[in-house]
C-alpha cells in the first residue's frame, strides 16, 4: 500500500514538473532550452549592466556575470519593446499595448546634415580649381575642415586597402590610414594596377542619359510599333463596337453595314510588296527559343527585398551560396524620369552572375518603354514583373497585385516586354488578392501562352500578408499547372529541411525571402544540409563585411557612414530574430515561431537577440563609430524607435 502511494506521489510530481515545463514555453514561442531562459527585465538590466562601449564589449564564456549563469523558469512575459513612456505617448497607444504597422511618415535625416562644415570636392580631388570660386559654401583649407571633423572611426581604410586608393580623401572618416601629414592623399601603386580596367559595379546610370530621359528625348522605337498594334486592335474593336444592332419603329432589328468603312480603311493602306528582294527593314522580333537563355533549374534565388536587398547584402548572400539574385522592385515610372535613386536599385556587383532586375507599373505603355530602356542600357539576366507588391500605394494604383485581377492589362504588360526584351521575362505572384480566393491557378496557363520565362509564386494571398503559413499544397499544384515553365515556390524557408520539403512538392527552384534576412548563411546550411550553429563572433564578421561592402558602395565619408549604418539597422530588425541552434529544444526553429526573452552562450550573444532598437544602435558602433548627435533612427515598423 505504502510502495502504491509512494508510486502515485512520484506520478503527481513528475506531472507537476512537465506542467511547470509547459508551462515555461509560451504558445508561438520558439522552444529553448528552460537553462537559457529569462524575464524581459532580467535580460535588458543584463544588456544594459555589461555594455562597456564600441571597444570594451564582452565576448568571452568566462566572461558571465552570475546573472547570466542564473536560470529562470517563469514564464516569459509577451514580447514588447523597450519605449520610454514619453515616446510612447506621442507614437503609440497610452495603454501599453503593443504598437503595430508601418512608420509611413518616417523622419528622414538627410546625410549631409551630420556634419556642420564639409569639404570641397575641388580639394578632395587632388586640389583642383572649384568652378564656383568665392561663392562656393564649402571648406577649402584642408587644416580647417580637419580641426572641425568628426573624429576617425579606425586606424586602417577598406577602400584603400582593396584599391590602393580612396577617392575620399579628407573627408573618409579612416582618413589616417593614407593621409600624410600635409594632408596629401597617399597611393598604393601595386594594388591600383592590379585593379586597373576593374568594374566592380555595372547599370550606372549615365548624366547622358538622364538628361535625355529628363527631356524625354529617348527613341523607343520597339515600344512604339508595339504600342501601335495596341492601338489599332483598339480602334478595330471600337469600330466593331460601333456597328451595333439598332431597332426600326415596328420594334424589327437589322444590322448596319460597315462595307463601306472597310473598303475606304483598305484604300488608305498600303499595297502590299510582293516582289523584290527580301530586306529586313522592319523590326524583327526575337522567338522565345532566341533569347538569351537562363538556367533556372534547381536554384537557390534570393528575393528582391525592399530595402534590406541592397548591394551589398546580395554580395554577402553570394559569397554564402545563392545562386540568382534580383535587384530591389524599382518604379517604371521612376526610371523612365532619370531619377538617380530609382536607378541606383538597378545596380549590379561582378560577383553576382545571375542578376536580374524587378520593375513594378500598371500599364503597358510605360512598362513596355522601361523594358526597353533597361534592354538598351543595363547589363541584367533577365527582367521580372512584380505582379505580387501588397502595399496599398501600389496596388491602389492598378499595380503589383493589381495586375492579377486585370487580365487584359496583364496580357498587354508580358507581351509588349516580351517583344521589346532579348533577355527572358519573369513574373512574380501570389495566390491571389482574397484571403479565400486563389487566383492563380487560373493566371498560369494564361502566362504560358503569352511566353513567360519563369513564375515565382508566393503562397500566400494579399489580404494574409505574413499572418499565416504559406499554403504549399497549392504551390505543388501550380507548379504542376505551369510545367513545362520552370515554376518556384516561396514562403516560409528558414532552415534546409524547409527547403528539402519544398523541393519535394515538384517545384523548379526555391525563392528565399525574410529567412536570408534572419540568417543570410541559410543557403550554406541548404547546400551542405546541415544546420549551422554559427557563433556569435561568426555573425559579428558577417556584420564586419557589410559593413566594408556598405562603405565601399555608398562611400568611407559621414554620409557614406551613415548610410551603411541606417540599412545595417534595418537589416538587424529581422537578424535579431535568430536564435543559435545550440539553445534550441527542438531543431529547427521556424519562421512564424517568436524568439522568447533569452540569455545567450556569451554577452554578444545576448545582445544580439534583443529587440530593442538602442541595442541595434550598439552593435552599430562596434563597426561604424558612435552615432552623430543628432542621429535618429524609426525602423519601418512602428515596434521599435531610437530617438
């Protein structure tokens, strides 16, 4: 009797503590080992304690203070963010409750506004002659303009330690690095050389070619006698229209006759040449089987990401693996106008060998004239339709997911770039716009009539956005539609075993979106199927490299600095939601699972799990420097803010 109740109260604890376990891993969280486990006080009063500033960080295991040791197993509160009460009285609800959407009126600080005092390019370019004299309003006396300078963020340069040059001169802000001290610009002979004939970066635009897009002085001659075939099968339909059934007075139809129209429309055309020799004075188009072609089997794509699908982020993705990327979605409108920011997304580094662009527009005539302006001007692989954009600017518009529910407009944007192209044309999808409705089932056997090269198709429909898993049922039988047309699915890939379970669905490649902005080394782990347990100092190099790509894309001086520093905070919004595979319970972690409060194997560890926007700002400073006084940072979402 006594070894029955001895039996039962060892089943009553062992109950006890499972529940006390459960009750530990909160729904939706990702499940970490109970050891790593925290509160959102304990974790952001460690962070705070062990900063030591840009240079003092701690890294080290031995490191730990005992708080960090201690383990919790209270039950993480619901993830918010740190916000002072003040800040979020003026952007967030008085009431404590989380803050959600998107910042669309973000403050933006123009770069030049961090520095009181700039120097003159005439003196950053060798000393040259300023063609502005006394009224220029910038520095000149390089003593000066250094006396006022922010202070130089480290002691060696990337740019002239690659190139054997920096074209910064005095204004780099590594500037000691080659800088005599009669401020004259050193050289390295050796490496410029090496270097010499090098383009690193090609689809610059031109001042030539701007100024004749802002004069709309560009000929697009493909475009146009496309454009007129839409026109005259416009007035062919009109006229047919025209020719209506109309009733007499006893109520008895009878149709009107068009003969005549048709006979007089036959007199003014041309007679047709029948002999002769065969010339090619009209513009022949290219078959599909002519253009270039583009292998698209089996292939690791990286998404056009708005903002984070940078440059230099696609240069540290390719180094990891992926095999196509795409330029971020750029405006036809935009780029028909010269606008050197909208053209700046078309930019393509020598490392990426499969390159494309993405435009987005919502009627053939200017989609069909950008098409032909990026064939005649940009060095890319292939052009894709972002049919799949579910913002409201754009969809309101008519454009991205717009498009799928206007077929005749549709039809009109795939063949007038078809015909205009030498490279293939891609589109991207989603299931549809309803949350209940797929559409694309429908769209796809269309697509393939009008000679699309390649679909990418979402599995999720506008009105989901990122709410809930991707439908990959409905991605298999699509892929099954779109055969023989190479068909890739994309949605919620964070891990190679995603990856193997789409790859089974019979798609032709995978498309990889917020997954290479949590963890750019996923298309390592996919190729090489293992899961990587990348340490903290590994993920800090990878932030070191951008870091080196960002200052030799967007410039080594303030503005340049500053630059690489705001889109490295936005890329670290989605970074910080990585947890290492060491702290996991269960392996993978997921993409819709949240990462709870949690101490990691080290400080650095820790302090790139936290979600706190000023966190991110300290991580920055390890690489670029404290921030300017008046520097201010609102991330896209209203979750965070550093102000």
């Amino acid at each position: 009797m006594r070894d029955l109740e001895k039996a039962c109260g060892m089943e009553n604890a062992m109950e006890e503590t499972v529940e006390k376990k459960t009750d530990v891993v909160v729904k939706g969280d990702a499940a970490l080992k109970t050891q790593f486990l925290t509160t959102k006080d304990k974790f952001h009063e460690f962070v705070d304690s062990g900063w030591k500033g840009p240079k003092g960080h701690k890294t080290s295991d031995n490191e730990k203070p005992e708080e960090e040791k201690e383990t919790s197993v209270e039950e993480p509160e619901t993830k918010k963010f740190k916000v002072d009460p003040e800040e979020r009285n003026k952007v967030g609800k008085p009431d404590g409750k989380r803050i959600r959407g998107q910042n669309k009126s973000r403050p933006h600080t123009k770069p030049n506004a961090f520095e009181e005092k700039r120097l003159c390019p005439s003196v950053i370019q060798d000393n040259k002659e300023c063609t502005y004299g006394d009224k220029c309003i910038f520095l000149h006396d390089a003593a000066e303009y250094t006396a006022s300078k922010l202070a130089d963020i480290g002691e060696s340069c990337y740019l002239y330690d690659t190139f054997g040059k920096c074209g910064y001169g005095l204004s780099c802000r590594y500037a000691k690095a080659h800088t005599t001290p009669d401020f004259k610009t050193m050289e390295n002979a050796e490496l410029i050389k090496a270097n010499e004939g090098r383009e690193t970066v090609k689809n610059s635009l031109k001042k030539e070619l701007q100024n004749q897009l802002r004069k709309r002085s560009v000929a697009f001659k493909k475009s146009e006698e496309y454009l007129k075939t839409l026109a005259n099968n416009k007035e062919k339909t009109q006229r047919l229209g025209n020719a209506v059934v109309s009733a007499d007075p006893t109520g008895e139809e009878q149709r009107v006759s068009t003969e005549a129209e048709t006979q007089a429309r036959q007199d003014k055309q041309p007679p047709v040449k029948t002999i002769g020799p065969l010339t090619d004075e009209d513009v022949i188009k290219l078959r599909q089987c002519e253009k270039k072609q583009v292998d698209f089997q089996d292939k690791l794509y990286l998404a056009p990401l708005t903002t984070c699908g940078n440059l230099p982020f696609r240069r540290l993705c390719k180094r990891f693996g992926a095999d196509i990327t795409c330029g971020e979605m750029a405006m036809c409108t935009n780029l028909l106008q010269g606008q050197q920011s909208e053209w700046a997304l078309l930019k393509r580094h020598e490392s990426e060998d499969v390159f494309g662009v993405q435009v987005e527009g919502c009627f053939p005539d200017t989609m069909t004239r950008c098409a032909e302006l990026i064939n005649n001007n940009a060095d890319v692989d292939f052009v894709d339709i972002n049919s799949g954009c579910p913002i409201d600017l754009v969809y309101k518009k008519g454009g991205g997911c717009g498009l799928m529910t206007r077929n005749r407009k549709f039809e009109q944007i795939i063949k007038g770039m078809n015909h205009v192209l030498d490279v293939p044309l891609t589109v991207k999808i989603r299931t549809g716009v309803q949350e209940k409705c797929n559409i694309a089932h429908k769209l796809i056997p269309e697509m393939k009539k009008w000679d699309v090269s390649m679909i990418t198709l979402h599995g999720r429909s506008r009105e989901q956005r990122y709410t809930k898993l991707a439908d990959w049922d409905y991605i298999t039988a699509c892929s099954k539609l779109a055969s023989p047309v190479p068909l890739f699915g994309n949605g919620d890939i964070l891990s190679y075993e995603d990856a193997m379970k789409a790859k089974e669905t019979g798609v032709s490649g995978i498309m990889i979106a917020r997954g290479a902005l949590i963890k750019p080394w996923i298309f390592t782990e996919i190729k090489e199927s293992r899961h990587w347990d990348i340490s903290s100092n590994e993920r800090m190099d990878v932030l070191r490299d951008f870091s080196n790509f960002g200052l030799e894309h967007w410039g080594s001086d303030t503005r340049g600095v500053e630059k690489t520093r705001t889109f490295m905070l936005e890329w670290l919004s989605f970074m910080c939601r990585y947890i290492p595979v060491g702290l996991l319970e269960r392996v993978p972690q997921k993409i819709n699972e949240r990462p709870p409060f949690y101490m990691g194997r080290n400080y650095l560890e820790s302090l790139m799990a936290s979600q706190h926007a000023g966190d991110w700002i300290r991580i920055s400073e390890m690489l670029l420097g404290p921030v300017p006084k008046n520097f201010i940072f609102l991330p896209k979402h209203k979750a965070n803010a550093y102000k």
